[in-house]
C-alpha cells in the first residue's frame, strides 16, 4: 500500500467514515429509554471561560459546533461540548525549546505528571483536524517530541515530570525501588507506554504528511523503543528492570525481588504492569503484545519511508514477526471455532481470561488497530469479556460495563462504553452505551475513571481527560457511521 493510500484510509478511519455502519437500514430497532432528563436551562458549559483555557483549536472549536449541530438529545450535545475539548482546555502546557523547537506536556488530569499512554491517547481524537490547524500541528510536534526526550531518559518509565531535570512530583514513588533518574514521575514497565507513542507519531503523520517532527533524535528513540521491547522478551532470562514499592496494594508491586512471576521465555514480550498501572498475574500481558506487533510495523513505515532507516525498519519488522508467532502459539485459549485470546499467560500453559477497561485491553483490540475489525477471534473474545466469564463485567442496577482492579469491584469504567460503542456496528448496542454514559456523569457533566454500577454518584476522579477525549472521540465517530442515532430526540423510542 502506498503512503497516500494509507493515509486516506487511516484518516477514514480516524474520522468514523467506514461504509460498514453508515448504510445500517431503515429499522433501529428497540433502543433502550432514554434516561431521566434534566431540564435544558442545566445544560450551562462546564469549560474553562476562554481566557482561562491552556490551549485553542479553532478546527476544534469548528468541530465541536459542526457535531453538536447534528445531535437532538441537548444533554447528550452537552456533554459532547463539554469533554470533547477537555484535554485542551485543561491538561496542555506549551513551551519552546532552544532553537525554536516546540515542546507541549500534557498532564493526565489531577495529576501533575505526563503519562506516556494518557498524553497520546488524549489528543488522538483532534488528529483528523491537525492538517487545517497551525496551533494543533505545533502542539502535536511538541508531544512527538516530549515523547521522544521521554523515552531517552528511560524507556521503563511510565510517568515523566515536567523538568526532565526534576525528581518525581508524585509523593508515593518516594519509596519505590527501582532506578529512578531525573526526569522520571513513575518507573511502571509497561510494554503499551511505548506502543501508544509509536501510534500517536504515526498518526500525526498518516493524518497531515508532516514529516517535521521524525528529526535524529526521534529516530534514536525509535531505536530504544525497538531494543527494549526486543530486551523484554528476556531470551537469556534476565532483564535490568527492576521494581519494588512498599506498599500494602500488591497490585503495586512485582514478586520475586522485584522481577515479576515467573515466565518460560517463548519470544513474548514481558510487561510487568497493565495499562492501568496494576501488577500483571503473568508478565505476558496478551493485548499488549498484539498492540505491539502493530506498533513495531507502524514504526518500521516510519523508518523506511520518512527516516530511510533500513536496518531500524528491518529490525522492527523481525520483532513483530516474532512476536506475531509467539502469539499464535501461546496467547490464546480454546481451540478452532471456540479459541479467544487470553488476556495475560506466562509460557507454561498458564493463562488468564479477564479483561480491564483500560486500553490495550482485549475489548480495545479493534479500536487501536492491533486486530481487523471484523476478526473472528476478535468478536469472540470481545463477547466473552463482555460477559460474566470476565470477572471485572459488572452489571448491576441498570448499569453493565468492565471495570479492573485498580477502581474496585462494582466500578465500571466509562472508558469501557466507550470503547464498545467505537468498535460495534450494532445502533443498539451503541445506544445502549450512550444511556449508561448520560447516567454516569452524576450531574458533572464530565466521564470519570469509574463509577458504581447502580449509584454513578460514586466516582473516582472528578478529572480523567483521557476518557473525556474518548468520549468526544466516540461521538465524532457515531457523527460518521450512524448519524441516525444523534439525531433521535431523547424521549424517542423507535419501534
């Protein structure tokens, strides 16, 4: 495939344009009903006044009048107008380099650090925009960037701090043991910190043709990215990474003087936490490992055509080759027409099946390209973790969804929805997530980190801009795929 072919296909991707939901007939059939309403004069923003706000788009700006246009529920236009632009709003802080070079650091939220995973994910929803956009296209050049400075310090790292120079602001680190250097906010090794850099750099570039930001030292990073995961397969059966925190969570710790469980190496890579920052049961953590076997051909694209690296993008592609292989033998459970993949196992023939909200999870496999959206094992696996064979599915007082341990038992993610809502082509299934998500907000009018299935008045985190974003991101989505369903008035119920 060619690059341009690519990049149209990518950007119809990106912006919910596939044929596959857009012609999806005349009947919606019976959509669930509508929540209770709050009365139109409530609807009042909760954004920032624009003096306030870190940063401004007017493509976003643009965007969020053009899908609110389109959308007859006023609560649910609301909370679109409301989150879409969140990490904007909220989260950015741009700075200049020496030489001219943008720097942007985006915080995840209510906490004063730059999460790896968070900070990509977080602007992923503005890129279709990014090619029209001056101040969008600086702010994305400045986080490749961040990204790459990053993962130079050390490519364990989950957490950065604003002063590469600085210790952690983050007071439960103080403790850990583990090499933390300058710089560093948390030292979590988790393999999807380095995935989701690698598609954030590729997006950018898929959706506006900039090549600006793959500069020699993006390209030195692309390489330790490549030699860590590489490293992490631990072949000879060791690693340098270690981690330790005294605590009384043992989903904050690794066993085994700080190595994690133990593993028989089969050419899979390990990952001592899961994107929620909790400790695997078994290091190889399955969706992170489908997840980077996309990353590492996103980055050998990159190398090869932008970077003209040969040898990096040669070395990426054997990686993924063998990883692909490895996940082939090992990362699922079943047989023929009933084999789902695992979600974590580690190379004895020991496997886990539960799946987390956050993402790479194994329901998000679809959503972040690390599967065909109509793969079969896919839509099996999707189906079984959206089940009670998952024991983090909740379902309780009209509310169901995926949680994890990191927020409890009970508490769904709105995350989850999310994610179910971007990866069905089902307008029942989509409206279904859409109820819930109005009923989770607990008056706020923002996504939380998760709130109890049954009374979503009990939340974590007042401010998650990552499920913000995704929450705007969903609905620009359904904007393209099934404009039908925003444009249904609330109390409508189609027969």
């Amino acid at each position: 495939m060619t690059a341009h072919s690519d990049r149209r296909l990518f950007l119809k991707r990106l912006a919910g344009a596939s044929a596959v939901a857009v012609a999806m007939g005349e009947g919606l059939g019976a959509l669930p009903e509508a929540a209770p309403r709050a009365q139109a004069a409530e609807f009042v923003s909760r954004r920032p006044v624009p003096a306030q706000r870190r940063f401004t788009s007017p493509a976003v700006e643009a965007e969020i009048a053009r899908v609110s246009a389109l959308i007859a529920d006023p609560e649910l236009a609301w909370l679109y107008a409301n989150c879409y632009p969140n990490t904007l709003d909220t989260t950015v802080e741009i700075g200049t380099l020496p030489g001219g070079r943008p720097d942007s650091f985006i915080l995840t939220g209510d906490i004063p650090a730059m999460w790896l995973r968070d900070s990509a994910a977080q602007v992923w929803g503005y890129l279709h925009l990014a090619r029209g956009d001056a101040a969008l296209q600086r702010l994305y050049r400045g986080l490749i960037g961040r990204h790459a400075r990053s993962i130079l310090i050390d490519p364990y790292a989950n957490a950065f701090a604003r002063d590469p120079a600085a210790k952690s602001p983050l007071w439960w680190v103080a403790q850990d043991m583990t090499t933390m250097r300058p710089g560093v906010a948390e030292r979590k090794w988790e393999v999807d910190s380095l995935c989701h850099v690698v598609r954030l750099a590729w997006g950018y570039w898929q959706a506006t043709g900039d090549t600006a930001p793959f500069d020699a030292e993006w390209q030195r990073a692309a390489r330790v990215i490549v030699a860590t995961l590489r490293a992490e397969q631990r072949k000879d059966g060791t690693s340098l990474y270690r981690f330790q925190r005294n605590t009384s969570n043992p989903a904050d710790t690794l066993m085994l003087n700080g190595q994690g469980a133990p593993t028989q190496k089969i050419g899979l890579i390990h990952s001592m936490f899961r994107p929620s920052d909790d400790a695997c049961v078994y290091p190889f953590l399955i969706p992170a490992n489908l997840f980077a076997v996309q990353a590492l051909r996103w980055l050998a694209q990159i190398a090869g055509m932008v970077l003209h690296d040969a040898a990096l993008a040669n070395d990426a592609l054997a990686l993924a080759a063998e990883v692909e292989a490895a996940l082939a033998r090992a990362g699922r459970v079943g047989s023929g027409a009933d084999a789902v993949w695992a979600y974590e196992v580690d190379g004895f023939g020991n496997t886990l099946f539960m799946d987390d909200a956050n993402a790479p999870s194994l329901s998000s496999l679809a959503y972040l390209g690390a599967v065909p959206r109509n793969d079969a094992v896919f839509r099996r696996t999707e189906a079984r973790a959206w089940s009670s064979a998952n024991p983090y599915f909740f379902a309780q007082g009209g509310h169901s969804g995926i949680g994890g341990p990191h927020a409890g038992a009970g508490m769904i993610w709105p995350m989850s929805l999310m994610i179910r809502a971007l990866s069905s082509d089902d307008p029942r299934v989509v409206a279904a997530c859409i109820a819930q998500l109005k009923t989770s907000h607990a008056g706020t009018g923002f996504m939380h980190e998760a709130f109890e299935a049954g009374n979503p008045t009990h939340y974590t985190r007042p401010w998650f801009a990552w499920a913000n974003g995704l929450f705007g991101e969903m609905v620009i989505d359904l904007a393209a795929r099934m404009p039908r369903l925003l444009a249904l008035p609330p109390a409508l119920k189609p027969g």
